[in-house]
C-alpha cells in the first residue's frame, strides 16, 4: 500500500485523537519487541509485518496537526524504526540457519 492508502484507511475509520495516540505507541511498542524479544517475528507487530506496520505509523503520525504530534515519537525515529527493522529482516534472510 502507498502511505496515501494508509491515511485514508485510518481517515475512513474515524479514530479520535486519543485511540490513534493510544494506537501508534501500541505499534511503537511492538517495533521494540519486534527489535528484541520479539525475535524479528513479524506477528508480533500489530500491522502482521513491517512493511504495513511502518506505513500505518507515518500515516498515523502525520495525522496528528503540527502542534498535535507526539512528542514521545518522532517520525526520524519511525525512520529508524523501519531501517532497522529492515536490516534485521535482510541479515536474517541472508543467514542459514
């Protein structure tokens, strides 16, 4: 999906404020728990992978007015959410184990 498909699916939901706050630290939860315990299973992210789970973040970040935006979330750390969940992903499928 384009990020444009991501916003207007939260758009077409009509989540409030407070549950798409309460949603996107759910998700940057499971971003952490996918880097560490969570052994880089992508049925741990809320979204099923990260690809989706990424798209759904910037969407729901950018849905939030300038002076509404998290501040206990960036969009340059979503960034780095996705950069390094994409090279784990990488150095995984280039291991055989």
């Amino acid at each position: 999906m384009t990020i444009n498909q991501y916003e207007q699916y939260i758009h077409k939901k009509g989540w409030d404020d407070r549950f798409r706050y309460m949603l996107l630290d759910r998700m940057r939860s499971d971003c952490d728990y996918f880097l560490g315990n969570g052994q880089i299973y992508g049925n741990h992210l809320w979204a099923g992978n990260v690809a989706d789970q990424i798209g759904y973040m910037k969407a729901l970040w950018n849905s939030f007015p300038e002076d509404g935006k998290p501040e206990w979330l960036t969009m340059e750390q979503i960034l780095n959410y996705e950069k390094e969940m994409l090279a784990l992903l990488t150095a995984k499928s280039g291991s055989k184990d």
